[in-house]
C-alpha cells in the first residue's frame, strides 16, 4: 500500500476520534467497495484499526451507485450517527444540502472541501502524502478554508 493510501487510513483514524465522543460514527464509501485497493480500503483500514483501539464500534455502508449518496447520509444522520465519514470528492454536492439539514451531525469529507460549520474537509496534496503520513498522528484533520442495494452493516 502507498504512503498516500495509508495517510488516506490515517485520516480516518482520526475523522472517527473526532466524534468518539459524541455518538456512534458510520462511513460511507464510494463506488468501488471497501476492498477497492485504493481510498475506500484505506478508510475502512482506518476504521478497523479505530474500532480495535477504542473497542468502539461505528456503521457503514458500500455504495452501488451514484444515487445512493444523498439516501446513505440522510439515513446515517435520521439513525442519529456521529459523526458521518465521507470518502471521496463525490459527496460533495449532496453533503452540502445534507449538512444544513442537520445542523447537530457532524460530518467530514475526505478529499473534498464543503463549506458548512457542522463539516469538516479533509484535504491534502498527493505529492505531501509521503511525508504526513510519516507524521499522521501530530496532524490533526482541520477545516478547510471557505440505497435500498446497499449492504448496510455496522462493525
């Protein structure tokens, strides 16, 4: 696995330990599947690894089409999840209506920017991937500047 897919972990990591206080987190992925060898498997490694260490558990859901993203979120924040972990730029869109719709959800988008107090964006360049991921555990994520066929689980 990449430097870039292991920071892509970590940012996960800590995504989920930014609400572990606050309720039940869930992780929706994009296309592809958890198990993508690329951005989904690295949250879901995150994830994982989360879980094990705080012996917490969080939900998540496999998308099958770009349809579904708008229903996963609603459905996430309706169960009362906290917070909601998105992976990848396609979310943006329907993250954005979504987030003011539920001003007491915390969300997170990785690799994408939504500007919405109750979001946070994780971005990074690829090419500074290598040398956070070496540092990932003093990296805080911070704010970035202004389906019915799915398998839904929870671990």
């Amino acid at each position: 696995m990449t430097h870039f897919a292991k920071f892509l972990g970590a940012s996960a990591v800590l995504a989920l330990s930014a609400g572990a206080a606050l309720a039940d987190p869930a992780l929706i992925y994009d296309l592809g599947g958890k198990f993508d060898k690329s951005f989904n498997e690295s949250a879901h490694n995150g994830a994982t690894r989360w879980a094990e260490e705080t012996g917490n558990s969080y939900a998540e859901v496999e998308l099958q089409s770009d349809a579904q993203r708008e229903q996963a979120l609603r459905r996430f924040a309706e169960a009362g999840n906290n917070p909601i972990v998105t992976v990848g730029f396609s979310f943006m869109t329907p993250l954005e209506e979504i987030a003011t719709d539920y001003p007491e959800t915390k969300f997170v988008i990785i690799d994408g920017v939504v500007d919405q107090p109750n979001v946070r964006s994780v971005i990074f360049n690829e090419h500074e991937a290598p040398t956070l991921s070496a540092k990932w555990p003093r990296w805080p994520p911070r704010a970035a500047p202004s389906a019915s066929s799915a398998a839904w689980t929870s671990r």
